[in-house]
C-alpha cells in the first residue's frame, strides 16, 4: 500500500518511518525545502511525559482572567473577529471541568509514555544525535500555592507509571546549581527523572536521512492546495510544485500538517477542533558555560522551558491565541530574555541571541487527532499542540497500528 503523509514535521517524519518499516510505500509531501523546518524548528526541546497535562483544567479560566490585557502574559486570548477561535474558546472552557481534565491526562500520560519508550528503542536502534540529554526535567516553582497543588499530583503521576517526586528549594539547586542566584525565591521544585530533552529539528533531519536510506520518497517545495474525494474515499491531491500545478495519487492519505490541517479539510466536510497557538523561543549561545543550566527545566511561573541543546540554550513557552499570524511581538519576546537573565544572570553578557516563534496545533483538551476519518482512506495525525516532540514516536506508532487494523485512534475525527 502506498501511503501519502502531508507535512514533514516530527509528526510527519515519524510517521513515515513506522510505517515504512512496516512495510508500507510512503511518499512525504512538504512546502519547506526540508523536513522539520516550520513548528519542529526551534521548540523547547523537552519530551515532558511528567508534564503532559491538559491546559484545560479547573484552574485555567482563573489564570486567563488574572492574565487578560497583558500584553506578556503566559496565556494571552488576542480576541478577534474570528469564528473558529470563538468556538475553540468555548469548547476549551467547557474541557475545563474536574471530571474531563483528569480523563484527558491519563490519556496524555499514557501517549507519553509509549512515545517516550518507542523514542529510546529507536535512539538506540540507529545511534541518532541530536543533542539529547537524558538527565530528567526539573519544574521549579515560586508561588507555595502553586507548589503544594503541583505536589498533590505526583503520587497520581507515579500511580500512572510516570515517577515524580518533590524537592525542597535547595535540592533544586543539588540538580540544577545554575539556579543558585533564584535561591532566595525558590519555594521548591517538582523533578521528573526518566524524562528527556533534545533538538527536535535536528532529530527530524536526520531521521529523515534514514527514512530515505529506507525508501521514504520526499516531495519538497511542495503547496497542497486540495483534497479530491469521490463515493467516501479520497481519490487525488492537487497542489503547486514550484510554480507548477501538479495531482498525485496514492492508496492512503495521512494529514500531519499541524495547525494548518483544518484549513486544508475543512472544504471536503471535516471540520477540525484544532487552532494555531503562536509560541516563541529565543537561543543563546553558551558554548559550555556553567551559567546556564544543563538540565532542562520549567519556569511554571512564566510557563517557560529551558533546555541545553549542545552549546545552545533554549528557552521556549508563552501562549497567543492571534490566528495565524506569525509576526515577532517583541514585547513577549522581551520578556523572555528578562526572565533568562532575572534567573541565570551570568548569561546577561550573551549575545547573537535568536528569535523564533511558531504555531502549534491545539485541541480544546490537548489530546491530538489520531487515526482514522470519515473518508476510508485518509487518516490524522496531527494536534498535539505543544506535545508534538514529546509525543511523536508514540503517535506514529499509533497511526501504524491503525493502519494495520491492530489499534483504533483517538479523538479520531469521523
């Protein structure tokens, strides 16, 4: 069976190296030049299992409401004139409750997982680099609050086979001594050993490598502009090679186009719970500075990661909901170099400092849009929202074993 993926991402890459060593034809189709080049470019390269818990919580409309009207603000609702970020909006609010939020992380946690394990198997499978660190995410906390209602999820986390456990303030620094200088303000800490952290954009690239020593066709500099459909079954694509109009076929479709799936199947009658939420990171470079830290952490005040990447620092978060734009806010992105340097201030000298920002596929409830459609032939992988890194291995050994008829999907869209 031939199998078509749209989008060249860590999900789509992924995907098409399972499927590929199922035994599957599989053709990549990207509009970059390269895989891993929009979302899975600069992120914070942390597989976070310990932290794969939904936005929508009993506690979020609080947070949002604190946070309205601040232009830096870790959840910023740019509200617009925009239907489908209305109807996000209500659908997110009403995942909030109790009941919903702890069934959606079990669900996360245990896509976590597996995608943790299947990203080992295959680390060691074909001795990948990519600047990997596998000494555990260390989330650091200044608000007591907020630390003891952290606290109160760890047994439940470890319960679900993802081991947490709590650390006093000075612990913290015993992991992370980067941190000293924050001592005065740290309150504790909540330290995931068993997660990891790496460059997502430099993994993808060379999986791809071995995806195409394996036989995974690519198809670059390449636009889908339609899905064709006929009697329930998706019959062609069409889209724009260069300037070129061009239609290619194949048995199966999977759309692994991140933010950009709704818009592509909303004209065929697939309307789906997904909407780009704008993140930013900036990339210091530090070479082997001990100011910056080794470890990568979580500032779960500014909603901030920082993961060493080789010589680089990467530091990652914030949330806009703004459409799809993809302008630079200089203001968020200032408040993330002053919260670098407020908690490692040896870095203030650091210069060549690198911007980015990005659009994740979010669903109301975090959990991504796996396996199969209404359409007998085209299947989903996509909607992670900030979850992608973290949980594409698993995801696409998912989507495989949908594809061989051994598993369903979740969330699927039918």
């Amino acid at each position: 069976m031939h199998v078509m993926i749209l989008g060249a991402g860590v999900v789509g890459t992924t995907s098409a190296w399972f499927l590929r060593q199922a035994g599957f034809e599989v053709t990549v189709v990207d509009r970059q030049t390269a895989a891993g080049m929009e979302t899975s470019f600069a992120n914070g390269g942390q597989i976070s299992v310990g932290q794969a818990e939904p936005w929508a919580n009993p506690e979020a409309p609080r947070k949002i409401l604190r946070w309205l009207g601040r232009e830096d603000a870790p959840l910023l609702f740019r509200l617009r004139a925009d239907a489908a970020q209305w109807r996000w909006g209500l659908r997110f609010l009403a995942e909030c409750r109790i009941g919903r939020s702890h069934l959606h992380a079990q669900q996360l946690v245990r896509l976590g997982l597996e995608s943790r394990t299947q990203l080992g198997l295959l680390r060691q499978q074909l001795g990948l680099e990519y600047d990997q660190q596998t000494r555990g995410i260390l989330a650091f906390f200044e608000d007591a609050k907020e630390f003891r209602a952290a606290a109160n999820t760890v047994d439940w986390m470890t319960e679900q086979g993802c081991p947490r456990y709590t650390v006093s303030a000075q612990q913290a620094i015993d992991i992370e001594p980067a941190l000293a200088p924050f001592l005065p303000k740290l309150v504790g800490g909540v330290y995931t050993e068993a997660d990891e952290s790496g460059d997502a954009h430099r993994f993808t690239q060379v999986l791809a490598q071995h995806c195409t020593a394996a036989g995974v066709r690519w198809q670059f500099d390449t636009e889908i502009k339609q899905i064709h459909y006929q009697h329930g079954r998706i019959t062609s694509v069409s889209g724009l090679h260069g300037n070129c109009a061009q239609q290619w076929q194949a048995d199966a479709y999977v759309v692994a186009l991140g933010s950009y799936s709704p818009r592509l199947l909303r004209p065929i009658g697939l309307k789906l719970p997904i909407y780009p939420v704008k993140g930013y990171s900036i990339t210091l470079p530090v070479g082997e500075d001990k100011n910056a830290p080794f470890i990568s952490l979580t500032d779960e005040a500014r909603k901030l990661v920082f993961s060493r990447l080789g010589g680089r620092l990467r530091v990652a978060g914030t949330a806009e909901l703004n459409g799809y734009n993809m302008v630079l806010n200089p203001t968020r992105l200032k408040a993330i170099e002053q919260r670098t340097f407020e908690l490692f201030p040896g870095l203030r000298n650091v210069s060549a400092i690198t911007h980015w920002t990005g659009l994740r596929p979010a669903t109301p409830n975090n959990i991504p849009l796996i396996g199969r459609t209404m359409f007998d032939n085209l299947y989903l992988n996509t909607g992670h929202g900030t979850l992608g890194w973290t949980m594409s291995c698993g995801s696409a050994r998912l989507l495989t074993d949908v594809l061989l008829g051994e598993r369903t999907g979740i969330n699927s869209a039918r």
